[in-house]
C-alpha cells in the first residue's frame, strides 16, 4: 500500500485483501452519477455474523491469495457498484472473498444464494406463502363469527368460543399480508441500507439457462416489485427478510436498495454466460494457491502448523499440478485428520489420507 493510499481519505481504493476487521469502517468512495439510488425507508444497520467469517476465513491472520491486479479489480467493483464474477476451479477459494471483503469492510452478515438447477430468480428476491395465509384467514374468520356469537348469545356458539379463546379482541385483527411474504438473499441485499450488503450468489453456472438474463434487471436498476405487496390496501407493510429474526418495511411493494450491495457471484467455469450478463459484472479469475501460501493458510485456519502439514502441502501441490481436480478443503481435511490423537500417517491411515487427497474428477 502506498503512503498516498494510507493517508488520503479520498483512495479510491478501500480493499487491500488483508481480512482484518476494521476499528472504524472505512468510507466506500462515492458511486458514479449511473449508479445511484435513493430507495426508502432506511433500514436498521444488519447484523453481524463472526461465527460464519470465521468458519471461511478461520481464526488466524488471512494469507493474501490476490495479487495487486486482483485487488483493483474487487476496487473496481466496489467503485463502479457492479458485481464481481468471480471463475476458478472448485474449492480455491472464491465463495471466501465475499467474506474477505464483508470484513475487512465492516459489511456485516453475509448473505448466501446458493443456486441449483431449479432455482429462479423470485427464489431470491422473496416467497410468498400464500397457504399460511389462507389458513390464517380461515382462523380470522371463524374468530369473527364465534365474537358475533358473544354479541347474539348464541349459548352454543358463546361455549365453543370461550373454550377455544376465539373470542379475544386480538383475535378480530386481520392477519397482515407483510406476515406472509419472506425476502430471499437477493430481495434482503436490495433493501435500503446506510452501508452496502455483501451478497454471495454461489455457482451460478448450475442455474436454469434464463436465470443470468433473469438477473439482469435487477443489477442495472437495484430494484425489484412484489406484487402481492403492490396489489394490498396498505401502503407500508413489514415483511420478513433472510436475516435471523429480521423484519423490513416495504413501502408501495417496492424495494430499490440506497447502496448497491457488494455481488460476488462465483463460477466454476461450466458454462458461459450472455454477454449481456458479462457486460455488467467485472471478471476476476482466481487460481490454486502457492506452496507458502497453503501453509499459511493451513496455519490459519488450525492457528498452528503441526508436524506433517509441510508433506500433506506437497503431495497436494503436485497432484494439482499432474492436473487433477481438489479443493482446499481436502487440504485441511488431511492436515486435520493426521493431527488427532493417535492417527498414524502409515499403514491403513496412509489410505485414509489418499482417500481425503482424492481427485475430485474421477468421482469417487
């Protein structure tokens, strides 16, 4: 980092990939005029999840794996607010940056799309249980007529109401439509914040062929309807949202974000995508790790480097380099499994230990 970066409030670069939590959060550098939104009402700040951070990141210092050009490239995104498209093999790291940049940035929560085959785009910006909430009208309504009951005397209408405490004020409040309508990751992230949300939408080159076009609309105009909201009397209404316990107000059924959030979406290279997709999102490429910087990683995430772990590191590295097919999971999977309580590395564990390194390619 160069003395200019360090001591001018106005760097354009914010991101430095050392993954340690600031004390105070740094300020993003404003967005361009095209990338401005001014959605309504300011939600509460999200909150934080160390737990899932540390999980990826593990409890040590991070080893950087972004070289300088990786660096400005997330830079960029967070500038220009454009998604990160981030490709690789599988298990190098790329779900992990999302986490790298929500705390090193002070973001927050992160919030995980985890795309299938089936997934669509409503999947992420919100669910409507329309069933819970037919029932609950159904309740509502028999509420009503068992309080009618109280009013007429009905004796036995009056018993089965009292009985079955029906016949409470409470229950004579219509059941709100906000009650029934859950925002997914990508509804949650498109809320209006003070700070951006970091949004996670994980292997997406195993959706449906339309969902990247799907998707387009809403990363140009951070903006989304809910029609059901739309179509109802009230003009706010307050919904649940993909974080724990979280409530957000909904004005008019319309949600557009006031910080377009932080979008690392990540492929594993098994498709292409439209280049109108392409167009909006700034590709990074990411690669296997170096020697040193396994074991860094190895000692970060186990906040030591047992004896063994420099073997485990080079017979990885070199079945990566003979071309197959491993994650680094497996790595401290192996590293792990050698350091319990009277594993022996030789014999029959030796077996265990190539079965952990397994090259994911041949599938088994």
């Amino acid at each position: 980092m160069s003395a200019h970066e360090q001591t001018s409030p106005n760097g354009w670069r914010v991101f430095h990939a050392t993954g340690r939590a600031p004390a105070v959060p740094p300020r993003l550098p404003e967005p361009p005029p095209w990338r401005r939104f001014r959605g309504e009402p300011l939600q509460p700040t999200p909150p934080d999840d160390p737990q899932a951070a540390q999980r990826r990141l593990g409890p040590g210092d991070i080893t950087p794996q972004l070289g300088p050009d990786e660096i400005d490239i997330v830079n960029a995104a967070l500038l220009l607010r454009r998604p990160l498209l981030i490709t690789g093999p599988p298990g190098v790291g790329k779900s992990t940056l999302a986490y790298l940049i929500s705390r090193e940035l002070g973001l927050g929560r992160v919030l995980e799309w985890n795309i299938v085959s089936r997934t669509a785009l409503r999947d992420g910006l919100y669910v409507h249980d329309a069933m819970g909430r037919a029932q609950a009208i159904a309740a509502w309504q028999a509420g009503l007529r068992d309080a009618a009951a109280l009013e007429t005397g009905d004796e036995d209408l009056t018993e089965a109401a009292v009985n079955t405490g029906l016949a409470s004020r409470d229950r004579q409040l219509p059941p709100f439509l906000g009650d029934f309508i859950t925002l997914g990751p990508l509804g949650t992230a498109l809320l209006p914040y003070d700070r951006p949300r970091v949004l996670l939408v994980d292997e997406l080159d195993k959706s449906d062929i339309d969902l990247p076009n799907d998707l387009l609309h809403v990363l140009e105009n951070g903006s989304y309807d809910v029609p059901e909201l739309v179509r109802d009397a009230a003009d706010t209404a307050r919904v649940h949202t993909s974080d724990p316990g979280g409530h957000a107000l909904v004005r008019g059924g319309r949600v557009e974000c006031r910080e377009f959030p932080v979008v690392v979406i990540t492929s594993n290279g098994e498709r292409e995508f439209p280049a109108a997709f392409r167009r909006r999102c700034l590709p990074l490429e990411m690669r296997t790790p170096t020697r040193e910087q396994l074991l860094a990683m190895v000692e970060g995430h186990l906040g030591t480097r047992p004896q063994g772990t420099e073997d485990l590191v080079n017979l990885f590295v070199q079945r990566v380099q003979a071309g197959g097919t491993h994650s680094l999971d497996q790595l401290l999977n192996a590293v792990q499994m050698t350091t319990a309580g009277g594993f022996q590395a030789d014999g029959d564990g030796r077996k265990l230990v190539e079965m952990l390194l397994r090259d994911l390619a041949k599938g088994r």
